[in-house]
C-alpha cells in the first residue's frame, strides 16, 4: 500500500538548531514528476493531563513567542535525547507544577502537523497527585501555575486562553470522562 | 498578565518556503537575560469532520513525507492568503473527498504546536453530505478516499494509521457525540 510514496531526490539542510531541523527535500511523486517537501524535524514531546481530587485540572500559563501571547496549556515539554515518554511525563510534571504522582498511564500520541512536521506528542494521564517538591524550571522558561475547574476551562476556551491542541484534547478528554461518568 | 512577556532584539530569518518560513528570535527574557527563540511561520489550515448518514467517517489516506510513511486523516488543507476558514473546510472537503455538505459548523481551533509554530488549526462539523463531484487535487497530492465504521476507527488508531492530532480529536469528538447519544 505503498504506491503514493514519495522517494527522496536530494535533501537540502537548511538549518540546524537548539530545537528544531530544516530540511527541503526534493521528491519523486508517484506520477513521476518533481516536488518539494519542507520538513521541521522535532524531538518529540509529552503533556499530562492531571486532575487533583478537588476535581481541578493543573495547566500552566506561559509566553509562546511564535504567537507573541500567553497560553494556558497542559504540562508538556521536549523529550530528551532517548528519553523513555513515560519519565519525561513524570519529570515535565514534577519540574513545571511541583506535583509528583503515584500513577501514570498513556492516553493517546499523535503528530502535530504531519504535513510539514514530525513531531510526535504523547499525552499521559497522571493518578494520585500529590503536590510536594518545588519548580525546576529551564533557565530560559517562565510559567505560572494553575488549578482551573471544569467550569473555567470552559470559559478559557471561549476566551482562546487555552487553544492548543493537547490542551483542547485533554479538556475533550475531561468532558468525556465526565459524560461517561453521569 | 504580561510580566512574560519575551520582547524580540533580533530577527533573523532563515528560510522562506512554499509552505513555512522559518525564524530565529533572539529575546530578551522576563530575568533579563537573553535567549533564542526557533520560530515557524505557517498560513493556517483547516479540517472537516464528516460523518455520513451510513455512520461513516470520512477520511483520507495520504503519503507524509515528514514521516515517511502513510497516514489516514480526516480531510484537511492549508488555508490560503485571505481565505475565511468555512470557504476553505468546504473547498477541501470538495477537492479531496468529492463530498459537498448543507451546513457546516465550526467545532474548535487550536495552535498545533505552540513551542515552535504558529500555525492555527480550524476544526469543523460538515452535516448533510452528498457524494456528487470528482475529485479536484492540487498537481503534488496523492490522497486515498475511504469511509471508516466507528469501530475500523478505533483499530486504525490502535495500528497507528490514524496518528495525527486533528484526527484523533476528531475520534474522540465522534466517542463524545456517541456516549451522549446513549
């Protein structure tokens, strides 16, 4: 089922940096004419969704350049280098909110935008959250933590405060378990 | 609540494609130090969750070179310079499925990846669909159309064919729609 690939001519590396990779890649289409593919390579990520027993969702709010605003996002962050998803989850939670778990369990992965990206997100449900360590933040990353119920949510949606897209899944996955549950 | 707020001393930019550009911000940070910000510019896009009155998810499968292998998404395309999102979902829907829809309404937006892009996606709802044109791709896409069960859904997800995170919303928003209906 592979008649629509597409084969590599040449690839051109554009730019290599702290984050992210750019390549043009010249590519053969199944027709047998020529294209260019623009590709950001990425390290991949990991967000957790995290609900405390006050029923509160933990998010943290932070300046995204690309967007010159705020978000208020779910915990997430970069994996490192042949990290296992699993502890960069754990790890992201604890540094960003200071929460420590008991439990931890995949919920879904998904690339961003396939179309030009290979960022690969992986969103783990974190169980028994126990709030017991301070923030370890990366020297160049300010967040402000956040404990938002059902309700706000809601609202800092409408209001585009929270508009990424694991924060929009993981509030789909909330109200889900919650239609689920009635 | 901009005390975050990350001020550019420096633009330099990369690379300007087809699709992206690509940035690299030099910031002066809310400490006042300095940090480089990796930034990828891109025109936005749209997505169309169409389901049929078979109870069918309409998708498409396609060749992703980031990845290097074939994905199956729900149809989905880059908005043009100018272009009001509803005229797009409709476009698209049209040239990669063949499917026109009665009415179609706005179900949610978010930032793909809001690290490192500022590309916003729009998801809506197509109702009322009827299969009566060809299909109209553009010179470079290859796309498969298939119509999937709630079930086949599910499977594909789990074989990872369906990875990606507007069609993984889309899935999830399907479950939703569903367990309400119960």
């Amino acid at each position: 089922m592979n008649t629509y690939e597409e084969k590599t001519i040449k690839r051109e590396t554009i730019f290599e940096g702290k984050i992210i990779s750019l390549h043009v890649d010249e590519v053969k289409l199944p027709n047998g004419n020529t294209s260019t593919r623009e590709i950001v390579e990425h390290p991949g990520a990991v967000a957790v969704i995290a609900i405390t027993d006050e029923d509160k969702m933990i998010m943290v709010e932070q300046f995204r350049k690309p967007l010159e605003h705020l978000l208020i996002e779910i915990p997430a962050g970069k994996l490192e280098k042949g990290e296992d998803p699993i502890e960069c989850a754990k790890r992201e939670l604890g540094e960003e909110t200071g929460y420590t778990c008991e439990q931890i369990e995949h919920v879904t992965s998904f690339y961003t935008s396939p179309g030009f990206s290979d960022e690969l997100l992986h969103i783990f449900l974190a169980k028994g959250l126990k709030k017991n360590s301070h923030l370890h933040l990366d020297d160049d990353e300010f967040v402000n933590l956040l404990e938002v119920s059902y309700e706000e949510v809601q609202q800092l949606i409408k209001e585009q405060k929270i508009y990424d897209a694991k924060s929009i899944y993981a509030v789909q996955y909330w109200q889900l378990i919650k239609t689920m549950e009635r």
